[in-house]
C-alpha cells in the first residue's frame, strides 16, 4: 500500500493552489452547537465567525469571501424546517423553524458552501 504527505499541494508554477477540473470541493462549512441556548461555533473551515441574529436565525461570516452570492449552502439542523437565505459573498444567513413554521433554536446547525471563493 502506498502513502503520499504533503503539507501543500501547489500549481506547476509554485504559485497557488492546484486547480479542481471536473470535481468541486466546500468552500466553507461548519457546525453550530445551540444546545446551550447560544450559538457557538463546534468545528469549521472557512469561517470567520457566527452571529446570533435572532430566535432560529444564525448569520455564518466566511474568513475568505465568496465571488458573490450565487453559491449553494446545503443547510439542515436536527428539526424541522430549515435552509439559508440572505447570501452575500462575506456571509450567509441560516434558519431553523418549528412545524408550525415559527422561528426556532435547533440543538445544532450544520452547512457547506460551495462556489467559488473571491
């Protein structure tokens, strides 16, 4: 069996990351523990930040910002409905609602974006 490490994988110039042809990878995703009662950021990757914007609503600041907002954020948290609104190329808001449709804390947020970074 074979083993390949690298600390970085560069372009043929050295100069930059390797480009994705054919294939995609997150630009930024995380999980978002509200089991407290206040959002707290569990694990990321590309994210700066996370606001408390209201009652099931959490705003998600990318550390590099997207080209713009036309990106996909697959969003789910532990109940009911849920998803993303609000897209900006430095963030991207989350929502969770209960069955009756009222805005509603989750235990926990999860997302991944995907798109392309600035």
């Amino acid at each position: 069996m074979s083993e390949l490490r690298a600390n970085t994988i560069s372009d043929a110039a050295g100069t930059g990351p390797v480009t994705l042809t054919g294939q995609s990878a997150a630009k930024a995703w995380c999980h978002i523990d509200v089991s407290a009662g206040v959002p707290s950021l569990a694990d990321s990757y590309n994210v700066s930040g996370i606001t408390d914007l209201s009652v099931g609503r959490v705003q998600v600041s990318f550390t590099s910002s997207m080209s713009g907002s036309s990106y996909a954020t697959p969003a789910s948290t532990d109940t009911f409905i849920n998803g993303s609104y609000d897209f900006a190329s430095a963030s991207v808001n989350l929502f969770n609602n209960n069955a009756a449709g009222t805005p509603s804390d989750p235990v926990t947020y999860v997302a991944t974006v995907s798109g392309d970074l600035a």
